[in-house]
C-alpha cells in the first residue's frame, strides 16, 4: 500500500545514531549496532497515516520539548521531518525518546513496528 508521506525520525549525538525511515510500506531502522527493513502491513500504514492526519504539520517546528538532557550531552538530540505531497516539515528539536506530546503517539507506533517480533 502506497502513502503519501516519507516519515523521518533522526537522533543523534557525538558516538551514537538512530535512525527510522517510512516510505510507502517500508520501515528502515539503523543504529550504529543494528539496522533493520521492515514491510509494513496495511494495517500499520493506516495506523501511521492516521496519526499523521491527526498532526499539525504546519506548527511541528514551534513544538516545545518536554525535557532538555540533550542541552548537556545526556541523550542524543532527536527531531521528526515529515513529507508530504510537496511541502516538508521539521519538528523542533528533542531529547531522544522524548518528543513533544503532539509527537509522542507517532514515536511510539514507530518504536512498536522495530521492536515487534517475527
């Protein structure tokens, strides 16, 4: 099933990377000790889609981090870019893990579809 919308979720720091890329039906994870490619059932494409109708894009970049580790070095510094049809929206940036509440549902679904078995 084809969306229209690439998902990116980047978090990163001095010796650490993780990184989640949806594009149509594909999930690619990578850390610097994992990487991963994951198809998405119709089911989880819908779900992602959902959550991302339910997003104001247009104001992710005003959207305030709930906690601010990232400022000294003690989590790696996170952000969301979304596309959709033409236009491109970045988040502000987050501790890892610890998006803004707007984003925290989409973060959550994504880290299911890694973490899920089989």
């Amino acid at each position: 099933m084809k969306n229209n919308y690439k998902i990116e979720y980047k978090a990163q720091t001095r010796g650490a990377l993780y990184e989640i890329l949806v594009e149509d039906n594909l999930l690619s994870f990578k850390s610097y000790n994992d990487s991963k490619t994951i198809v998405l059932t119709e089911e989880q494409v819908k779900a992602l889609t959902n959550e991302i109708n339910n997003i104001n894009l247009k104001a992710i970049n005003d959207l305030e981090a709930p906690t601010t580790k990232r400022f000294t070095d003690g989590v790696m510094i996170a952000y969301f870019k979304i596309n959709r049809a033409e236009n491109s929206y970045k988040s502000s940036e987050f501790d890892h893990e610890y998006p803004p509440k707007e984003l925290q549902t989409l973060f959550k679904i994504l880290k299911k579809y890694i973490n899920k078995k089989g």
